[in-house]
C-alpha cells in the first residue's frame, strides 16, 4: 500500500515527528494532491496539523484560478486550513529580470515561508518524486554537474522534506484513480522550464526503451553518489579544521600538509574553501578545481592564480592564501550567498559581512554593526542584494515600509541600491547592512541568543 | 595538436616509459590507425617499439581479410611489426555458450597477449576515446550501476592502456583526414553490441541537442565520480585491516567498531568484503547493501541473511561473519575470479583456492597443492572455469597440449570437467588445480619468489 510505503519512508528519513504541523504545497496536481490526502490520512495517527497552501501563479488566468477553487473545494470537503494567495510572477519576473520558473519559484517560497510563520508550521512538504529525482540527475549530467549535482534532491533540506521521494509517478497516478482525486491538471505539462519539460516528456520515456526500470537506476546510482559525495565532504572539513586558518577576507591553508592527500579528497577541500569564500560554487568547474591542484605542486612563493569572482590563490612560503582580489572589482548582479554562523563571507564588491555569536552586546557605533537576537532566526540566513517588493519593519517605526522607500529615505543613489547587501532568514529582512535593522529581530533584556553582525568595506 | 596532447596524457597518466616495447590492438578503423599513426610518431622521441597486432574475428568473410590487408599494408609502408590472429569468433561462442561480442573479446585478448609475451611487449594500447568513455558511463547509469560502474574507462588497466582517453572522436576522425590515413571502416558501425550501438547512434547525439559538449560533462562527472570512489574504497581497505580478519572461508567483522561510520563507507567496506569473498561483485547489488546494512543493526546471535552466490552472514556475538554457506550447492556456469597474493577465494563449488608467498618450498603429498615461481607471473591471476581451445605446456612434457585432453588422459568425467578451476595469469594458464602444473611456472634453484598455491574441496 502506497501510505504505509510514504509512513515508512517519513519514519526512516526523521521528516516529521508527533504533533507537528506542515505546510503542504498544493497545486491541484496529481502528485500535490495526493501528497496532500496522503498526509490527511496520517495525520491523526501522528497528531500531526495539516495546512494546505496554494500558490496561484497568476499565469494562466482563468485555468488558474480554477486550480485554486479545486483545491479549495477538497480543503473544505475534509476540513483543512486552506491558503491561498495570488502571485504577480509576470512583473516579478520583469522587475528583477529573471526567469519566469526562476521568479515563480522565489515568490512560492516566500508564500510558503510566510505561511508557515503565521501558523508556526515547522515543515513545508513538497510532492517531489523518484522521476523528479531522475530527471534532475539527467539535467545535471547533461549540464556537467559534479558529484554534488549528481546528489540530486534530498528527502529532507532544511525546513523542505519530500515525502514522495519514494514514489514513482505512476503510482501517484495509480492512487489518484484509485481515490478519485480528478487532480486538476497534468503538472508535467505545465513546467516552466523547457529542457525540463523535454527530458521528462522525451528523453526518460526513450530511456525507459533501454531499461523499463531506468528510474530506479538513476535514483539509485544518485543515492550512492550523493552518500560518497557527503562521507568526502566531511573529510574535507577534517583536514580544513587541521590545516587551513579563516582570517577576515583570506583563507591560509599549509600546502605541505595536503600534497600527498588523495585527489578527491583534496578536491572537495578546494571545493570547501571556495565555498566558505563566496558561499557558493558558481562559475567554479572541473576545470578551475584542476587547476588549483596543479597550482598546488608547480607554483613558487608569489605566484598567483586567478580564479572567477574575483578569487584568487597566492603562493607564499610554504602556503596557499585564498583571497578575494582588490583589484578589478566587478559588480555582479544578483547575488544570494548563504553565511554560516561564526563566519565571514566576501560579497562580490569585496564588502566583508561577518556574523559571529557573542556572549553579550558590546558598545558599537554607526550603522555598520548591529547585534540581533539568535532565537528569532528562521532557517537559514543569506545575503542577498535586494528584489522588487522587498519590505521589512524598520527598527524604531511601527508597521512595514519597502524596502525601496528606505533607500529613497536615506539618499542612497539608485545606482548603488542594487549593491547593498540585506542580511535575510527564510522570515524576512534581518537587516539592510549599514542602513537599517528590521524590528523583528532586535535584542532587549530577554534575549538570551545574541548575534553580532558587521559590514567591513574594503 | 592532436599528437602533443596525446603526449601530454600519456605522461601525465604514466602510460609507457622510455624504451617501451608496445602492442597497439588495431582493426583498421579510424580509432586504432589514428592510434597506430600516433604512436608511430612518437616512436623515436621515446625510443619505443611499436607492435601491430591485428585480430581478424572472421564474421564479415571477405571485408574482414580487406581490413587486415589494409593494416598490414599500413605496417609495411612505416615498416612495423605486423602480427594478424584469424579468430574463430562464431564457434568459440557456440562451444562456450558466449555472446558473440564476448566471445570476441576474450579471443582479442588472448591474441593480445600472446603476441605480447611472444614480443616481450610490456603494454597493449587500446583506441578507447571519450565517446567511448561516455558511452560506456550511459550504458552503466542506465543499467544501474554503482559508483564503480559509472567510473568508467581508466587510462590505465593492468597491462591495458588508453592514450585516447583524452579526445573526441570527431577530432580523430579530423587527423585521419588530414593525415590522408583512409580508414577501412567506421568502427562505430561494427560494434557486436546492440544497446552500445544504439546509445552511441542514437542516445549521445539526442543528449547533443540538450548540450553540444555533453560528452565533456559526462566524462567530466566519470572523472569525478571515478576519484571519489577510489578515496573510499582506500578509506574502506583501511577500515577492513582494522576490523576484520580473514579465515580459510570465512571473513569475520567486528560489528561494534563500524556502527559508527558513515554510510558510504560501510557501504564500500561490504563491498569489499564480498570481493574478497568471491572475486568480484556479480549479483550483488544495491538492495544487497543496503540488506547488510540493515542486518547489522538489527540482527541477534544466530540471525542469518542470505546473499546470492551462496554468501551468508551470520551475526555472532558482536561480530558478523561472511561465509560461503554449506549447504544447497548450486553449480554455477561460467566464472572467473581474481585472486590476490596471499589470499583464498572460495569458488561457487565451495572449493577453496589459496595463493601466496612462502619463503621456501615445503614437502607437499598429492596433486592439491603446489609451487610456482611468483616472478615469472603476468598480470593479475585469475580462477575460471575451461574455455574452448585452452592449452599449456604440462610439467615434465614437452610441447603443448589441450585442457581437454589432459582431462580425456587423466579419466576426469565430462561431467565434471567445467568445474575443475583453473589458475590462469595473462600469459595463459598457470596450474589446473589438482590435475596438471604448466612447465613454465615452475620453480628450481634459480627461482627467488615461491608461491604456494592449494586447493580444498568442502
């Protein structure tokens, strides 16, 4: 029975536990319906609260609107908290050029985020399944992911969890007849990715032809890349702990120590480093990876290689220095890097932000540090320049102002806007970094969690 | 140039030295003349000698004999060594029950390597290129292979290297044209193997649509994956001399001390245990490791799980030991086992062979046991059953003589004749165990390495 497969697999893979309440994400698809009457059935046996969110997408007007009213009607027929709201993906799209999927996928989960702080929801569940993950896999090779693309998607990524990832589409598909749910609409037709749509609807069916079992396959060869890819990462971080030193914008790391070191494991350590510099791996390929371990053997104090993003790695008695050069600056365009706490991340302007756990509020000045209270944040915390629509409640003011507004205030040009880093949790705006906290999270004389958060501009 | 960077890789990859006597496999195809041409070239800068072998598989008639007049042609016009096997393919595939493309892999490789021992040529050079190694990985993925699976081609096996692991075929097909070079045949169409043909006809140039350098990504991703999986499976060995121990038949593994490890290298750790039990990993696949996983957990002392091939593991008092169980003896077909130096493999019979260093000959009784001279070993050593038309030079006889008559002449039933193991290295067969040594392994007072090599029936 497909409930006990999906019970069993929320039980080996910790995604919820007694008394918890969820958000479901529910588009009035086969597989978001069926998540959601999966998740109804459990729901008194675990005590769980089941909410229904829908996203209207403001896309295909009134078909649209028509998904919503479907999963309305099926909230209403079995009693669930149902919340809608209507997104503007078109001019949200437009106003922050990006991609329509792109656009869609960022309002979603704001939606879904805010839901689920006004309901003190603790997950949001998400019906993707094992040809979702399979068709991911295959995007990724194609694309020229490494292992950590190869991983695919995970049952559980911070508040996120998949039920379904141990389903195949056409058992949802079985279950919606047998329970007939008439979902609304075929979601696979829907996507607003085209490479997307033809690897689901062309390139996994001509595989099938090959393997009518190429789904498991792919998802199995996944689940074993993604265990070894994790096991190296924690090695990595091993030999990062013993033999490399964070200071401000630089990372030190003792070449000597690691030149007889395996290659994939010297590899993920590139990769981790890369990452604790500019919070992601973007535009850092095979290639950039192979030419750091070259770098490692053939370079001579003062050589330099120079990496995307401004990156780049200086030899120097005996070490490599990972540093964030100061020449050339580049203003990139948008940017969402995560930040870790106790860490520093380099922005691409070369500004500094550092966020760093303290035993108390020490005196500070200006509007270049704040401190916030550690047990408000949500999720976890990135820095990112600003979207259309951005709002936050400035510190010292009641009610919500944009975000726009706030900058206009402050005579801040419009040309530099777009480079003022906000510090945000999956909540909202923490703070507009040396301009303006938000109200939410400041401290007063119970906090018991304090932060400390600064921007230094090189 | 296409020359240099194929001189690049086989130095960084360590392929041949200086002065190195090669065999180059060549059919006549744009690969392996490409190859040929290649490697003629650089014949003089690295003072190796070239060998052409050419194996003629006898399935295409008349065009089979133009392709081997066209690489004799080419070896007289450069005035290289030229050596042509016509292979009797179809009838070694029918006597050995074989796919064609099988058969003619094993008969390849034996024409290889004799001309290899013949020569004192210490490689042989396959055409293998990147189209191949994205092939071979798309074939893998889609059948469900492990990491080691999608590891793929190494530029480096045994006696086997691949100087072309480092191009395209587009850019072989470009220096054959350049070089005037006229290729017999497109290799690609030759190809015994359906669903390769396919995947490389149809598969790759569809994924070519979704990315012009999808065979780069794919490679890319092999490469990857390939070094992660070696780390773990270094990572694995380390754990197994730690916490397991080895007796006659069995493996015995500390439970407690691996409990605590990460999935992915409790995963390799089982795999390797299996290998070490039974030669290779055949029949064993993910729901099998993750079965053994389960067990360790789970099981009580007594508590049995049964694998395929006769592997069981049984929980006993904080250890699980792996063994080849007793009882329902299921004669298998066709097998054939690596076997490591100081090592027991226990065959599907659940007989037992055992190799390894001594420092001197002992007093052995009987036609189970005995001494071979462990320097003049090539390659690794393997244990299989009889193939169609396998010879050696039986100790104390002149000359050779076929397997099959030594079994007429030592009254073995017919019956039994596909179960008796033999040992085999790549020059050919070292000791059919329990019946006949081969005259070249054998020691004498010259000999410096002694290696003992039993057989026990249970």
């Amino acid at each position: 029975m497909m409930i006990e497969k999906v019970e069993k697999f929320c039980l080996n893979n910790n995604l919820f536990k007694v008394n918890d309440c969820l958000i479901i994400a529910c588009s009035g698809g086969p597989d978001s319906i069926a998540l959601a009457d999966i998740m109804r059935r459990l729901q008194n046996k675990y005590n769980l609260k089941i909410i229904i969110a829908h996203a209207e997408h403001g896309i295909r007007q009134e078909s649209s609107l028509m998904d919503a009213q479907y999963v309305k009607e099926y909230c209403i027929k079995y009693d669930l908290p149902f919340y809608l709201e209507h997104l503007k993906v078109p001019s949200f799209a437009r106003e922050n050029k990006l991609s329509m999927e792109t656009a869609a996928r960022v309002l979603r989960y704001r939606f879904l985020r805010k839901i689920k702080e006004q309901t003190g929801a603790v997950k949001i569940a998400t019906a993707h399944h094992l040809n979702d993950q399979a068709e991911t896999f295959l995007q990724h090779l194609i694309r020229g992911a490494g292992s950590e693309g190869l991983s695919g998607i995970k049952p559980v990524n911070g508040d996120i969890i998949r039920p379904f990832l141990c389903l195949y589409r056409r058992e949802i598909e079985t279950y919606c007849e047998q329970y007939d749910l008439k979902p609304r609409l075929d979601e696979t037709n829907l996507s607003l990715d085209y490479e997307r749509n033809k690897i689901r609807l062309e390139l996994l069916p001509e595989l099938e032809r090959y393997n009518i079992n190429v789904v498991k396959s792919i998802c199995n060869s996944a689940k074993i890349i993604a265990e070894q890819n994790d096991y190296i990462n924690c090695c990595a971080q091993k030999l990062y702990d013993e033999n490399c030193k964070q200071e401000k914008n630089t990372i030190v790391l003792k070449s000597e120590a690691i030149k007889k070191e395996h290659i994939a494991l010297k590899s993920a350590l590139y990769r981790l480093i890369i990452k604790k510099m500019q919070g992601n791996l973007e535009n850092i390929g095979f290639k950039h990876i192979d030419k750091i371990d070259k770098f490692l053997y053939n370079g001579h104090t003062g050589s330099i290689l120079q990496l995307p993003h401004n990156l780049r790695i200086e030899q120097s008695y005996g070490n490599l220095i990972f540093q964030k050069s100061c020449e050339d600056i580049v203003l990139l365009g948008n940017y969402n890097f995560k930040i870790e706490m106790n860490s520093t991340i380099v922005l691409p302007d070369n500004s500094i932000i550092e966020m760093k756990q303290v035993d108390k509020p020490f005196k500070i000045k200006g509007n270049n540090e704040c401190f916030i209270d550690g047990d408000k944040l949500t999720g976890t915390v990135h820095v990112r320049n600003r979207l259309a629509g951005d709002k936050m409640m400035p510190k010292g003011l009641n009610g919500t102002k944009k975000v726009k507004d706030i900058f206009i205030d402050r005579k801040i040009p419009a040309k530099l806007r777009d480079t003022v880093p906000l510090v945000c949790d999956e909540r909202g705006i923490i703070w507009i970094a040396g301009v303006q906290q938000d109200s939410y999270y400041t401290i007063d004389e119970n906090s018991k969690s304090i932060v400390y958060l600064s921007l230094k501009k090189l």
